[in-house]
C-alpha cells in the first residue's frame, strides 16, 4: 500500500474493546482508521480528517449516535454505518432517518461489518462517476431505467410501471443496497403529508415487487427490514 491514499474511517465508539476491535480489523483490510469516544469528539475530527465513512455506536455520553448522524449530515453524504443492540430499535430508526446509511446490530460478525463498508464506500464511488457523466439513464444491478422517457427495463425486458411506481423505483435505484425507512418513502414519493400514507406504502411496495421480480422463488430486490423500512438489492444472488 506504500504511495497508496489510504481510504480512512471513523470510529466512533465509547467502549475501547469495540474500538480496538473495529481499528485492528479494518486497517487490516487496508483502511486508515481515526477514532473518537463520543459524538462531540467524533465531530471535530470529521471535520479534521474528512472520512469516507462514519461507523458510530448510538448510545454514547456528550452526543449519541443521532445527533452525530443529524450534523454530520447538516455538512455532507459522508455514509454513515451505525452500530446498535436489540433494544435500541427506537433510536436505530431515528438514526436512520436523521440520514443514516445502514446500520448492524451488536454482535456482529466482522466480515459482515466489512461487507457493509465495502457496500457504501462503492455507492459513493458510482455516485461520484455519474455526477462527472450525467446521463439519463440509469443503469444499476439488473435495472435500466430512462428517466427522460419513463422506462424501465428489468433483465432486458420492458416492465410498465404507474407513475408511483416508478418514483419508488426511481429512489431505490439511487439509494442501492441503503435501508429506506417508512418514514423516509412516504415523504419522498407523497410529500410532506406522506407520514400519514403507510398503508399506501405497503400496497405500493406490493404492486412494484410483483412486476420487477421473477415470481416465486426467484429475485428478491426489495427486501423488508422489519419495522424499519426497505433495502433494495439491484442484482440479488439467486
């Protein structure tokens, strides 16, 4: 890695075996690793070091893992990862809709950790190419989608959507492999008063599975998180 920059990652965590854990797992995967105890630490040094990518525990003194996700996104799309247990599910969904990327719950494998990272950190870098070459077209996993004309196509084949259908399309496209809360969709496909839709939702998420996917045992792109959203997966292993 000599000569090489370094991606580099913060770890925001107020237990030293999480944190040593975490440092000696990622560096080994070629990672430069910066580390902070609390949210109000972890703040300054992002704005120090400037990271690829935020791993944070939510329960921590000072300032949790919310509010560090609500500010670092008040200054940009840094992915942030937040680490939770079992009984914090409340602060979980609110993290992610304060902008969380993902999150994984304690214990955890940390091949499973990696695989996460390895996700946001690609989605940041196609998000990257394609804002240096702004097409109209869309084309992710097994989705081609022409935003000008409204279509799209699954696996080659064209696939008729409604104009909802296609907004959520549209919006799992953009945020691959990230988990969506019910909040989040409902206020991006209806709007400010979309908190109220999560019946509709549910009915919507149902009609688009059952035109873009293979039918019964076959692909499964949109898959439920339970209690907390969607987590679309463009090219699913079969």
């Amino acid at each position: 890695m000599t000569g090489e920059m370094l991606l580099r990652i913060l770890v925001v965590d107020d237990e030293p075996q999480i944190v040593r854990v975490l440092r000696a797992a990622l560096q080994s995967n070629g990672y430069e690793i910066f580390t902070a105890n609390n949210g109000v630490e972890a703040l300054q040094a992002y704005l120090d070091v400037n990271p690829a990518l935020v791993i944070t525990d939510l329960a921590m003194p000072e300032m949790d893992g919310v509010e560090l996700t609500r500010e670092i996104r008040q200054l940009a799309s840094t992915p942030v990862i937040v680490v939770s247990v079992r009984s914090q599910e409340r602060e979980k969904i609110r993290a992610l809709d304060e902008g969380a990327d993902d999150y994984i719950t304690k214990p955890f494998a940390i091949q499973e950790l990696l695989a996460r990272v390895r996700v946001q950190l690609r989605r940041v870098a196609e998000r990257e190419a394609e804002s240096d070459y702004p097409r109209p077209v869309i084309a992710v996993g097994d989705f081609e989608i022409n935003t000008e004309r409204h279509q799209v196509r699954v696996r080659g084949e064209e696939v008729r959507l409604t104009p909802k259908e296609f907004d959520l399309l549209l919006l799992f496209t953009r945020n691959p492999e990230r988990v969506l809360t019910h909040k989040a969709l409902q206020k991006a496909i209806w709007g400010p008063a979309g908190i109220d839709q999560a019946e509709g939702l549910r009915v919507l998420v149902g009609q688009l599975r059952r035109k873009i996917e293979r039918g019964k045992g076959g692909a499964q792109y949109i898959q439920t998180e339970p209690w907390i959203g969607y987590r679309f997966i463009p090219s699913p292993t079969e």
